[in-house]
C-alpha cells in the first residue's frame, strides 16, 4: 500500500485527471441508463454531452488548480474548491447548450451526473487522505520518534493545533489526547483522538500514561482559572507550553499554529492581564514632535524608542552613556524607520552639564523622556555618591534645560521604591520627585513635570528574574532577601506603553502609579521559576532566605 501511494504522489495530477474522465464517464452512463423516457438512439447525445462536459470539467478544475492541492493534507477549503469546479462546470456548459450547442439532453440529467462525479471524486480523496494519515501513524509508531502530546482545550485552537500536527511528518508529536471541562466532551473523539478526561483529570492521567508533553491552547481562558491550570501542570514533571493570546488570528490566517507554541513564561504568572492603551490617544502628543529620551539605550528606555517610532515622532534623539546599546537600538530601528522619522544617537552623559544644555540648543525637543538613571539597589548601597552625583545632580541638569528651552512635558521614570525610601537609589528618586514639583511651581516655568512610579520590570537590566535564571543554572541555591517579600511586576512594553501615556495625561507636578493588581510574592516567584526551569524546588534546586539589606 506504501509503494502504491508513492507511486500516486509521483504521478498525482496525471492520476486524478484520469480518476475525474472516468468518474464522469460512469456517472454518465448511470444517469443515461436509469432515464427509462430517453431513447436508445438518443445515447449517442449522451456520448457527446460527456466528451463536452469533460473537456470543460477538466479545465476548470485546473483553472481552480484543484489537482495542485495535496489531498492528503486537505481541508474544508479544498473540498468546497473541488465543489465549486463541478458546479461552474455545469453552469458553463448549461449556457453554451442553450445558446451554441443546443444538444436534445435534459440539463437536469447533466447536473445530476456531475453531482454523482462529484460525491465520487470527493469520497475518493477524502479516502485517500483517511489511509494516508493512518499508515503515517504505523510508520511513526514503528519508528517510535515522535513524543505523545496532551492538548489542554478540545475547542476550536485545540483541535486545529491536532489536525496541524497530523498533518505534517515532520512534526516531533503525535497528539495523545484532549482534556476539557466541557462535560459532554469528555469520553469523546475528535478525529479519532479521544477527550480523556476534565483539565483536573491531567496529572493522574498523563502520570499513568508516562505523557511529558502538554499544550494549554484555550486563548479564550479566564486569568485566575490559567492561573490555575499552569499551578496544576507545575505539580508535576512535565514539558509544558502553551499557545500565545493571538492564537485566533493564527487559525484565521492559516499560520503555523506547532511553531507557535512557546515555553510558559514567568509573564503567564503575573496575576493579572497586560495593560493596553489606546495609540488614538497617544498619536495627538507624539506625532510629529522632537523627543528626547535620556538613557535611551537601556531596556526601558530603548522600548519606549520603539514605541515613539510607531506612534510617528518626526525627530528621536536617544541619549546615553552607553555607546554599544545605542547604537544596537539604532541599527534594530532603522529597517523599519518611516520616510518622516529622524533618529539620532547622541552619547554623553547628563552630569556633564555643558554637554545636556549643547544637545538642547541644537534640538529644542518638545519633549524628555527622563530614563537614565543608577538603578540597582546594592551596588548603589556600596556607592552612594555615585548615585546621588548622577541620579539627583543628573536630573537636576536635564530639568534646567527643559526649563530654559521651553519644552511642554518632561516625564521622569520613578519607581515603588520612592515611597518611604528604605535605600539610596529609592531616596534619590524621591529627591528628584521633589526637585520636579519644586521647579514647576516656579513663576517663569512653561514646562509640564510629571512622574512616572511603577514596580519590577519583568526582562529588564535591574530584574530580580535574571538573576533567579543565573542561579537555577548554575544549580543553585535561588536567593530571596526575605521570604514574606513582596513586589509589583510589569512588562517592559507596559512600562514604556504607561509612561507615554501619563506623559500624555499629565498637566503639571503629577505623579502616576500603575494599577498593577495584586502584589507577587518574591518566594512564590522563585519557586515557580525553579519549575518552569524543569526543577523541584528544595529537592533538586534549593531557595534560601539571605535577609533584608
């Protein structure tokens, strides 16, 4: 049967024009036979007819390029593509009979023979494709390659994930089964792979089946229950993605739904939704405008340079004491740039007064995103003249010449730690806070001071999350300053998304704290981290408690 489908493969187009010609040609025959009030001279009519509608069937179907279509792969698009050939093929020869040919056949009878050609033809490739996919499914069960996949949702993303993965040989899974809390699912099949239980039902099932594979593709799932879910696969040994929230667009467009599937994130446990904002409220403040973002080769500043390209800035000077950042942001930016958008590079740094009041003079922005900044905490602790030198007097130089151009808005990104400051980074954030409500109550001042508060910055320079990652491969221990810690966490875009947007609300001396739900525990965030990692905290990787600094 191998040797007979390579052979069809081979020679495919030649073969199903042949099946087509002869699926007509008995479906003729039937139909002229079964048609007691036709004549027995009148077959030759019949003979004719055929050799018309064959010709012109043929044409169409490679006109709709249906025998360029791998049957064994097809869909409801091919089938209704070869569907639609037949029946244009009809309504072809239907006028050409009526209007050149005029041949004494009942078109009825015609139609009824294309239609008996069709269900032929179309039971034929969907056969095809049945025997197709189950001697695939022998050849890699004797090859024993590919691994058992659990799928975490039987609805629309799950199952057009399985039929993608059935579908190509080269794929390193064969889907095992469905788990959904969809009741009436349960105990059923879907393309001949059972649902073998409710989502609580996994860890029992696929620890008996030795399953390490598992995909969560419900896109439509609540927070709290794929909270939930991804505790539950976290509770056992197991390899565990999950499909991204544009999984819909993906089976919309066709799009390789298998590639798609990611790793789960720490972002996944966030414990609430990213926060979007809406760009027609943004454009207003940006388009067209010259900004300055200070620091603009760090990670947040370098997002909100991404974030201002698109929203249509017409002059963006990145501004930074870090030429290697800088310059990879400028050559990432470039590509991409829009015909009426200017970036520049400028280094140097803001404690050199002379330097800040040059770059004001020779770009007069309208207005400064204020990111540069000493962020990390301990080393700012064995430092602390550095930080105050370049975090306050760094500041201060930026302001001052905000000021004295006349620039409308100057966002300075604060941060949690301002707040009843417990270290030096936290007080000189605080400090400048208050420089920028000091100096905009000033009588000559024409600027807006805003600032910006928000929490950790998942993926950023400063993040706690990179150093869990250091330490879980390197075997451990995790360290945590304090077991009852707690933190707010945020996305890098949704960083750089809220300070546009508050530099965009703001009138003058505000400051903004993001929303972000509840706080995360620092201890549950590790232990989490050593899991999604493929460990077992406190058996293979270790998490101890270091003490507040």
């Amino acid at each position: 049967m191998q040797i007979l489908l390579e052979k069809l493969r081979t020679h495919r187009q030649l073969v199903f024009n042949l099946m087509d010609a002869f699926l007509l040609a008995v479906s003729f025959c039937l139909v002229a036979f079964f048609h007691s009030s036709y004549s027995p001279s009148g077959y030759r009519f019949y003979g004719l007819t055929y050799g018309i509608c064959l010709v012109i069937v043929l044409l169409l179907l490679r006109l709709f390029r249906t025998n360029r279509n791998l049957w064994r792969y097809a869909g409801p698009r091919e089938y209704l593509t070869l569907m639609h050939a037949y029946l244009a093929a009809f309504v072809l020869f239907f006028v050409l009979n009526k209007t050149i040919l005029r041949l004494p056949v009942s078109e009825l009878m015609v139609l009824l023979a294309n239609m008996v050609a069709l269900f032929a033809s179309l039971y034929i490739r969907i056969s095809y494709r049945a025997v197709y996919a189950r001697l695939q499914r022998k050849t890699d069960k004797a090859k024993n390659s590919k691994r058992p996949l659990a799928i975490i949702g039987a609805g629309a993303a799950g199952i057009a994930l399985q039929e993608e993965i059935s579908r190509n040989p080269k794929s390193p899974y064969t889907v095992w089964g469905f788990f959904d809390d969809d009741t009436n699912k349960v105990g059923m099949a879907i393309h001949g792979v059972p649902v073998r239980g409710r989502i609580d039902d996994l860890p029992e099932r696929m620890n008996r089946a030795g399953i390490q594979d598992v995909v969560l593709a419900i896109p439509s799932l609540g927070l709290k229950r794929r909270q939930e879910v991804l505790e539950l696969c976290n509770r056992f040994s197991c390899r565990l993605k999950i499909m991204p929230d544009t999984i819909v667009s993906l089976v919309d467009q066709k799009a390789s739904m298998e590639r798609s599937m990611r790793p789960i994130k720490i972002e996944d446990l966030l414990g609430r939704t990213s926060v979007h904002f809406d760009r027609a409220e943004l454009d207003p403040f940006i388009k067209g405008k010259t900004v300055l973002v200070s620091g603009g080769g760090g990670s947040i500043g370098s997002e909100i340079a991404r974030q201002l390209v698109q929203l249509g800035v017409k002059n963006l000077i990145i501004f930074d004491i870090n030429e290697n950042d800088s310059y990879v942001l400028f050559r990432e930016l470039k590509p991409s740039l829009p015909a009426d958008c200017h970036v520049v590079i400028e280094i140097g740094s803001m404690v050199d007064k002379k330097r800040v009041l040059d770059i004001f003079r020779r770009y007069r922005p309208d207005i400064v995103f204020h990111a540069a900044a000493h962020k990390h905490v301990p080393l700012m602790e064995g430092c602390p003249y550095e930080a105050v030198y370049n975090n306050i007097f760094g500041t201060y130089h930026l302001v001052q010449a905000a000021k004295a151009f006349h620039c409308e808005k100057f966002v300075l990104i604060s941060t949690d730690k301002a707040v009843n400051p417990t270290n030096i980074m936290g007080a000189t954030k605080r400090y400048c806070e208050n420089l920028l409500r000091a100096i905009s109550l000033e009588k000559d001042n024409q600027t807006s001071f805003v600032s910006v508060r928000f929490g950790n910055v998942l993926g950023s320079h400063g993040s706690v999350i990179p150093l869990f990652q250091m330490q879980i491969a390197q075997g451990g221990p995790v360290t945590v300053t304090d077991k009852r810690m707690t933190r707010y966490f945020m996305t890098i875009p949704e960083a750089a998304g809220l300070v546009i947007r508050a530099g965009a609300m703001a009138k003058n001396s505000e400051t903004y704290i993001l929303d972000m739900g509840s706080p995360v525990k620092i201890l549950d965030l590790a232990e989490n981290l050593v899991r999604l990692s493929g460990f077992e905290p406190y058996k293979e990787i270790d998490i101890v408690e270091t003490g507040l600094r």
